[in-house]
C-alpha cells in the first residue's frame, strides 16, 4: 500500500506537530508497521485508535524534522 497523503490526513488531523515535520510520517509508518509485523493497513488503523502510539510517532516526526 502506498502511503499517500489521503491515507494519513486523518491520523495527522489527530496529530499535533509542526506542519513541515509531516515529511517523515510516510517513512516513520512504514518502520513502525515493519518492526511490529504488520501490514501498513492494520498500522494505519491501529494508529487512529491507539492515542499513545500516535504520539510517540509524532515525537519521533518531530525530532526527526528537528535534526535534519
């Protein structure tokens, strides 16, 4: 699946980071969905539910934007 910006608007709408750290979203799903075997679908679903998960991968957005 490819991540368009139609398939993470409605986990970014619920996301509250910078605007220009949405760059690393795409990548940041595809690693968590990787390292916790699952398909991107099923991640992008877990990630509109589960509150803690989606902050932390905010956090890492950010920090990832903030570093580059």
């Amino acid at each position: 699946m490819a991540l368009t910006p139609e398939a993470l608007a409605p986990i970014a709408a619920q996301m509250r980071m910078p605007p220009e750290a949405l760059i690393a979203l795409p990548t940041a799903v595809e690693v968590f969905a990787k390292k916790a075997d699952m398909p991107i679908t099923e991640m992008l679903a877990e990630l509109t539910v589960n509150t803690p998960l989606r902050d932390y991968l905010a956090e890492i957005c950010i920090q990832t934007h903030t570093a580059a």
